[in-house]
C-alpha cells in the first residue's frame, strides 16, 4: 500500500506476544498483495481484468469492504470514489448471496482511500482473536486504530497533524488533508479538479475501513458531511 505500518503491544510473555503481532502484520501484508493495482497477480488486478466479463467470486471480508465503499460513494453522492473521474463506481454490481463482484464496463479501481483501514481493521481482528486487551496500529500515521487502553492511561493519544490530539479506547482514526504546496494534489473524483487546500478531514469511530472512507468524503465536501451517523465524529477544518 506504499506506507508503513506499525504495531504496539504491552509488554508480556515475548514469545507468544511477538508471534501474535507478526501473525497481525502477516495479515497488512496479505491486504496488501490482494489489494495493489500494481500487481498483475493481485485480487484487484485479476477483478479489473475479468468482472467485465462476468461475477468474480469474492472473500466475504473483500465483498464487505467493497459494500461499504459502495455505500460512502451513494451517500457522499460521488464524493468518495474507488475509480477515476468520469468512470464512476455505479459500475459496481455487488451479489451478497453469491458473494461476488461484476463490472458493467471495464473501470480502473483503486482502494487508496480505503484499503488501509481495511488492513487495521483485519489486523486488529486477529490480535483479539488471539486474545490482546490492548494494542495500537497505524499505517502510514494517516490510519490509526487502538484497541482497548495503554497501562495506566484512558486512551491513546494521537497528536494531529496541524493541532489537535484525539484519544483512541476500543476506535479507529483516519485524517485525510490537502496541504499547500502539495506536487501529488487530491483530486475531486467528481469534476477531476484539484482539491482546494489547505484542508483536513478527522473521522473517528468503530472502524477504521469506514473512518478512511467517510475522511475522504468529508475532505471533498469541505464540511463535515449531515448523512455521517451517529456512530463516527468528524471534524473539517479549512
């Protein structure tokens, strides 16, 4: 995913802690390779080339980022986007009972607005499985999740970029900016324009998948956006 990710732990028993927190990253790692537009024999490779065609069948964790980047897309009305401009997501035919995807034209994706989150989120699945209270992941210090506390503290503490610090127990955090003087500028994927900076978007909440996606949207909408629930904070400032 062209960043670095990064696990704490509270110390414990080094053996079995260490195996756990590779076992998490060993799950980054696999996102990664499923994921990457620039790998022939990734996942999302293989759909750009085939769903065209006809239903790729799909993993139910793929099938549920994929609808939850459908549904941010339908909400923000365009906002948040996993093609080019002038393609369009609406392209995206999802079948739950099938568990598959298909394209109805050919439409180049990609997951940079989402896929980290999605990474944390399985990594994050994989410490509580294996029994971790408390831990702190990140990928690319853009993406954040905390699962449950630090010792002796209430939360982790997360300084922003910019100002500000945000408190993470059990939470995901994603920040999405437009800075001056930026050379790769984010584009609306509305008009194909470049977004005005400088501009940061702040989403908390249960999952770090929809906190990149719902950060993405607001930073395009300048604002925060009124169909956000109650179950994600946002914040906008220009």
């Amino acid at each position: 995913m062209g960043t670095r990710f990064e696990l704490v732990m509270p110390a414990g028993n080094y053996v079995s802690t260490r195996a756990i927190g590779e076992a998490a990253l060993a799950e980054i790692e696999d996102c990664h390779r499923r994921f990457s537009r620039f790998e022939r024999s990734s996942l999302l490779s293989h759909i750009m080339r085939s769903a065209d065609r006809g239903p790729v069948a799909i993993d139910r964790d793929t099938y549920d980022l994929f609808s939850d980047a459908l549904s941010v897309h339908r909400a923000s009305d365009g906002a948040f986007d996993l093609t080019v401009p002038e393609h369009g997501m609406d392209a995206i035919v999802l079948d739950a009972a099938a568990s598959t995807i298909r394209l109805t034209r050919e439409v180049p994706l990609d997951m940079g607005g989402i896929a980290k989150g999605h990474a944390l989120d399985l990594a994050a699945a994989v410490l509580r499985e294996h029994g971790i209270s408390s831990a702190f992941l990140h990928g690319g210090t853009s993406s954040a999740l905390g699962i449950g506390v630090p010792p002796g503290l209430e939360g982790w503490k997360v300084e922003l970029a910019g100002g500000g610090e945000v408190s993470l127990r059990d939470s995901a955090l994603s920040v999405s900016a437009v800075w001056e003087g930026n050379p790769h500028p984010t584009l609306d994927p509305r008009t194909g324009t470049p977004l005005p900076g400088p501009r940061r978007a702040v989403v908390t909440g249960p999952s770090a998948r929809m906190a990149d996606a719902l950060s993405t949207a607001a930073l395009v909408e300048g604002q925060r956006p009124a169909w956000i629930g109650g179950r994600y904070e946002c914040t906008v400032r220009r």
